[in-house]
C-alpha cells in the first residue's frame, strides 16, 4: 500500500543525496532541505539540483510528507534527532526513510528515536552508485511493516525495491554488499601500496595482467575514484565492522579497510572533490601518493 506524497525533505545534499534530490524534482517531485551547519560545496549542489531551501528543520518537517534521511553513517542517529525533536515541536508528522549506510542495530536506533516523536520509519539501504536524470539509478532496498510506502518514489524516476517487513534488513543487505565492494577496493589499494613500498609494482601488475586481468581492471577504476569518499567510507566499514560483530563473526577484517581509509583522509588526496580532481586520478597515481604518506624507517 502507499500513501500520497506531494513532497520530500532531504538531508543532506552531498555527493548522493544531491543526485537523489535531482532525479526527484526533475521529475515532478519538490525537494526541500535545509542547509544550517552544511558547507559552502553542499549549498552549490542543492542549488544545482533545484532544491527548495528552508531555513529550519522546523520549516522543513512541515512542508515535506516524506524525509530522506542520506548522511555520513556517524551523522545518521544525530539528523534523527533533529527531525525527530522538529517534528514534536510544531506538532507535525512524516514518514522517515533512512538511507545511510549503518548496522542493521544502529538502523534500530534511528527507528527508536524517530517513531518516539509518531513519526513513521522504514529502513532503507543505497546500494549503486549516484543516480543521474535519463540514466542509470542506484537499487533503494527498503524494509519494516511500512516499506511500501516508499515505492511511490519509483513513479518520481528512483528505483525502490521492498524485501520484508523486518527493521534492520535492508540495511543488513547494504552492509553486506558494501564489504565485498569498498572492503575490496580497501584490500586493492593495500596491497597495491606494499608492492610500491618494496619497489615491486611493476612485478606484481604484470602478475595480475597474466592471471588476475579482470581484478587489476576493477582496482583501475574503483581506486581513483574512492579518495574524495574515504573520509565517509571510515564510519561505513565501522558499521559493516558492527554488523559482523553483532552476528558472532569477526570484525576485524573491516575495520582493518577503516584503517586504510583513515590513512587516505590524511594524505592531500582527502582535499579533492569530484569536481576539482587534480591528483589521483588513477590507481598508480593513488598508490605513488599512498606511500609517500607511510611512516618511514619501519
């Protein structure tokens, strides 16, 4: 069953939230956000995607039916709490789709503190990259007892796909699929790294061309593209680190890509943008700039 929505709120209007927002007023759905504490860069891209700015949360949970909720993981809980206290104080009620990239137990939470203020909530999970108008759409994995309201969205360009009634599985499809593609880019720019820092990449590319050609074309095009995003990337594999945890399986191994991507936000390449890239701009240039930034004398 779905419901009528005459308009969404969006948080925040970063590199996919932004994309998102653009889809839906392209076609014929108003966006609205807010833009209190966001940087100079998120201001340009809602801008650019013809968003609606509001200046309060409070302006913004009541001219909105439905809230997008598409933050760094860290955030996720914080922005419930904003809308969640908005929504008590003017009195007002929405449906909450929370599409960050968390733990299925942390997706819980977010649920607590929304529906606490009589605010509906599904849990939602991105998995695909930034949607463009007239092309390709990420898959938005949405689940609890409401998710089928969220599928009115696929009539306003995105591609919504409901898998159950339970809180906490769309985001636990999320985090799988998430650890095999970011926490195979982490592994690829490791190891690419040690051999740079041992003098043997030549060796090891012509190793991977002879027996792992479709391998080495992924790190080709998955590396470059990932320094601008690691500083978010840090909380995602912390939460996938979670949801193994939670589980009774090892977290280790993500938060090991946690830590190469923490190391990645510490070097110049955590200054880009995607729309000024001037360095790492491909895998050898990553790796050069990687391992001038590794602690010497080990």
């Amino acid at each position: 069953m779905t419901t009528k929505i005459s308009s969404i709120g969006l948080l925040s209007p970063g590199d996919m939230g932004h994309s998102v927002g653009k889809v839906l007023v392209h076609n014929s759905m108003p966006v609205h956000t807010c833009l209190a504490g966001r940087s100079e860069r998120s201001a340009e891209l809602a801008s650019a995607a013809g968003l609606t700015l509001n200046d309060s949360f409070e302006d913004l949970v009541q001219q909105v039916d439905l809230f997008l909720s598409i933050v760094p993981p860290a955030r996720a809980t914080g922005v419930a709490q904003q809308i969640a206290d908005a929504v008590k104080a003017t009195g007002t009620s929405l449906i909450y789709l929370d599409c960050n990239a968390i733990s299925p137990e942390t997706t819980r939470e977010v649920g607590r503190i929304v529906e606490a203020s009589g605010v509906t909530f599904i849990d939602g999970g991105i998995i695909g990259s930034p949607p463009k108008v007239d092309g390709a759409v990420p898959r938005i994995y949405v689940s609890g007892p409401n998710a089928e309201q969220a599928t009115i969205l696929n009539s306003h360009g995105l591609d919504v796909r409901p898998i159950g009634d339970v809180i906490g599985h769309a985001s636990g499809v999320k985090m799988c699929y998430a650890a095999l593609t970011k926490g195979l880019t982490a592994l690829g720019t490791e190891l690419m790294v040690a051999a740079e820092a041992m003098g043997l990449t030549g060796s090891l590319r012509d190793e991977f061309e002879l027996s792992q050609s479709a391998m080495l074309e992924h790190l080709e095009k998955s590396v470059p593209g990932m320094p601008p995003k690691a500083y978010r990337w840090v909380g995602e594999m912390e939460e996938i680190a979670k949801t193994f945890d939670d589980v009774g399986l090892t977290p280790k191994m993500l938060l090991g890509a946690a830590d190469m991507y923490t190391l990645v936000g510490q070097t110049p390449l955590a200054s880009e943008t995607p729309e000024t890239r001037t360095r790492g701009k491909t895998l050898q240039d990553v790796v050069e700039i990687l391992n001038e930034a590794l602690p010497k004398g080990k």
